[in-house]
C-alpha cells in the first residue's frame, strides 16, 4: 500500500488561535487558583504543553495513562490504569486536558476516579469533540473544536501510534 493522502481539517494557525482562547478564559476562570492539569497519554500531551505555555494562572501538571478499551469492555466503559498521577489531587482544582472526545467512555470512566479522590473541583477540555460518536454524556466545560465523524491524526493524535507530531489536524484518505 502506497502512502496515505492527508487532508487538512484545522490548521496550525487555527489551532494556536483557539488554544490561545482556550488559556484566557482557563486563566480568568482559575484567576485565584492553582489548577492541577491532568493530561492524558499519549494523546493529550501536544495540546498541554501549547495549552499551558499559553496559560497566564500558576498551574501544576500531572499525567495518566490507561489502556485503551478492547471491544469486550467497550460496552462497559471501562478502562485499565496503566500508570497514575504522582500526585494527591484531594482539595486540588483539576482540570482535565484531553485530546479528542469520541465515545466518551474513557473521559466517563476517568472522571469517575478521580471525582472518588474528591478534589476540589473537576473539569474538562478538550481539543477535539466528535459529538456524533458520543456514548455517554460527558460534561466539557472546554472545547476547542467540534470535529465530524472521520478518523483524524495529528497534533498529538496517531493512526498507529504514528503522526503525532503534525502540527495541524488531518484526515487521512486511503488510497485505492
Ligand atoms: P473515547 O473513549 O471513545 O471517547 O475515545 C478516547 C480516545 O480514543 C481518545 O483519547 C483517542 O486517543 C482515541 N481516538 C478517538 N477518536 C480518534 C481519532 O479520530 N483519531 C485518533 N484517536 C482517536
């Protein structure tokens, strides 16, 4: 199979744009706090480390990483830790960065953790929401774009754990 032809969904200067926005109004709603912002691996990382630098309110960070669902225990929603936060978030306002939200299984299943941890408060932004694909609801308080229902890659997102690195988001088109 040759190369795969990929088109562009949202720029590079759309996305620095948005995820500028995203850190004013992140930055007015924290204004008197230090939120804890969780990202998600592998996925999530590109947009933290733009989102953040954006960021104008002290903030921590802290990672997860949990297994992505086989079809067995996609129904289910749930979702294997494979590596936890380093940190206590109990009393701490966290603020989950995410990459994409499609099913929302996985987010749900988070959010359930570490709502049990009881932190201070809870809230979610994501880059990327493919709403037609949801599942379960999910309460976003951040979003930087919708997207339709297309498999997309980049800006920290992979087909194949390949990808990650464009700096825009794309469809890929497969060849004949
Ligand atoms: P959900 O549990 O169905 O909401 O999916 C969550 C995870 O699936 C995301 O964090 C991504 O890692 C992955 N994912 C969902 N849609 C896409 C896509 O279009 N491209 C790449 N990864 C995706």
């Amino acid at each position: 199979m040759g190369p795969q032809i990929k088109k562009v969904l949202i720029s590079e200067a759309q996305i620095k744009r948005r995820v500028k926005e995203l850190a004013e109004e992140i930055s007015r709603d924290y204004a008197d706090r230090t939120p804890t912002l969780v990202s998600i691996l592998k996925g999530g990382i590109v947009f933290l480390t733009d989102l953040m630098r954006d960021l104008s309110v002290l903030h921590e960070v802290d990672f997860m990483s949990v297994s992505s669902y086989d079809s067995a225990v996609e129904t289910s929603g749930v979702v294997r830790i494979l590596a936890d936060l380093s940190r206590n978030i109990e009393g701490k306002d966290v603020l989950i960065v995410e990459d994409i939200v499609d099913s929302g299984l996985t987010l749900d299943y988070i959010r359930h953790i570490l709502l049990a941890r009881h932190p201070r408060s809870l809230k979610i932004c994501t880059l990327l929401d493919k709403k037609a694909r949801r599942r379960i609801e999910v309460p976003i308080d951040y979003v930087g774009f919708e997207v339709p229902d297309e498999f997309v890659i980049g800006y920290g997102l992979d087909y194949q754990e390949k990808y990650r690195n464009l700096r825009y988001v794309a469809v890929m088109v497969p060849n004949e």
